[in-house]
C-alpha cells in the first residue's frame, strides 16, 4: 500500500466506528479499513495474499509466492463492514464465510487462525466501555492503544 494512514486517524475512526458501526459512514469508513489493512500487513508481511476492502484499500500480506501483475494467487475480499468486524473480533471467520460475507480464493486466503488483531480488539473493547461509563453528551476521548 502506498498510502500511510495516520496511525492516530486510523485509532480514532475505529473508535468511532466501534461506537456506532450501523451509522459509519465514509468519513470514519475509509481511515478505520485502511489502518486496520495496514496494520494486518504489518502483522503479517508478504505478498501470497491480497486483501481487498473495495472501495477503501487493498493489501498485500502473508509470506509465500509474491504476486506482481495480474491477477494474485490468492485474494481475500470483503465490504468495510464485515472487514472491521473480522480484525476486531465482532464477527468470526467461518460465520462470515458461510454468510457469503467474505470471498476468499487461493492458497494461504483461509485467515481464520490469524484474525482478530489482539490490539484492534483492545481498542474496540476499550471505546465500548468508556461509551458505556461516559455520561449522555460528555466528550469521550479515544482509548490508548496498548501492546
């Protein structure tokens, strides 16, 4: 991915989208998916497998075969809904996939043992408590990520 996210965009998009993911809408979208890939990149570098989250970003990761034109060996495709919920634990693998939910094709593109990210699930857990503890219209400031 060529683009960075700022990592504090991305923490406070997530923590929006944590608090209200029926209502998010490209403006949280967009920061959320993109520092969730990337960090998911990070976790696990490579090029075997390509994720794509149309129409906000796409990644490669995992070791394996690099793939550099054409179409990748394997791909992993979901909408930003179903991407955010899979890195931070909302959702699980096989349920998403049975849903028809995710679409994932070619070796390695089986991402259940590797998903959710431990510090997104943090980050999501901590927004929703502190939502939760916060009284009605008092400013709620984004939860600390911790690893």
């Amino acid at each position: 991915m060529s683009r960075r996210t700022d990592p504090e965009a991305g923490r406070q998009a997530l923590t929006s989208w944590a608090n209200a993911p029926d209502g998010a809408g490209r403006p949280v979208l967009a920061p959320a998916v993109r520092h969730t890939l990337e960090l998911f990149a990070e976790e696990y570098p490579g090029g075997a497998v390509e994720l794509r989250v149309p129409p906000y970003a796409a990644v490669q990761a995992i070791t394996g075969t690099r793939h550099t034109r054409g179409t990748p060996p394997a791909v992993v495709e979901t909408d930003a809904a179903t991407w955010l919920a899979l890195v931070t634990g909302d959702l699980d693998w096989q349920q998403a996939a049975a849903e028809g939910r995710v679409r994932a094709s070619g070796e390695r593109s089986d991402l259940q043992q590797l998903l959710p990210l431990p510090g997104l699930r943090r980050i999501v857990r901590a927004a929703r408590d502190q939502a939760v503890r916060a009284p009605a219209g008092q400013e709620r400031p984004a939860p600390e990520e911790k690893e």
